[in-house]
C-alpha cells in the first residue's frame, strides 16, 4: 500500500507565505509525475502545479509567479511554496501522485487547509 501525507496548512494573512509538504510512503518503486489540486467550497477540484520525475513543472495561470512546486526524489517528498498568497487561495490542498509499485496507480492524500484571511 502507498500513503500520501500532506503536512503545512494552516491560516495565513493576505500576502503572506506557507509551505505545504506531501511524503508518500510503502512499496514504491518509481513516482512520475507529482502535483497539488485545491478544492474550494462550491468549486470543483483544479489543478495547481505539478513536477515531473525530470524536474519540468506546469501551472495554473493563477498561482504563476506566486507558488513553486519541487520535489526530492529521494524522500518521494513535493513540496509546494505559496507566496503572496490571496483569500481566493483559501481551499482544501490535495497531494496527488503517480506511483508505480507492481504497476502504475494514481494516489491522493487526505488533504490540508489552507485559509488566506485576516
């Protein structure tokens, strides 16, 4: 079985910073791509960046230039660096992942709220 824990979420004045961390754990053998989607209340869930096994990322257009996504492939850990962040940030952050154990899965963590209010 693969785990997917997301830690860092937590409530943060507008324009200010949070470093969200996602650590998968079990019988792994590779991870491709890896990412964070948020889920706003009413809203359905979108995509906010993902890195490739290589290092290439995307983002949505509306974090760009506010949020950096990395990886350490060593501790199959991604992290996600949110600057500058606005109260339409606020959302539940999910962890996702693309794990290949005895074959190739896609997992999801449990989720982290991230709330931008003052």
């Amino acid at each position: 079985q693969v785990q997917l824990v997301e830690s860092g979420g937590g409530l943060v004045q507008p324009g200010g910073s949070l470093r969200l961390s996602c650590a998968a754990s079990g019988n792994i053998r590779s991870i491709d791509a890896m990412g964070w989607y948020r889920q706003a209340p009413g809203k359905e869930r979108e995509l906010v960046a993902v890195i490739g096994s290589g290092g290439n990322t995307k983002y949505a257009d509306s974090v760009k230039g506010r949020f950096t996504i990395s990886r350490d492939n060593a501790e199959n850990t991604v992290y996600l660096q949110m600057n500058s962040l606005k109260p339409e940030d606020t959302a539940v952050y999910y962890c996702n992942a693309m794990v290949r154990t005895d074959f190739l899965r896609n997992y999801w963590g449990q989720g982290t709220q991230v709330t931008v209010s003052s």
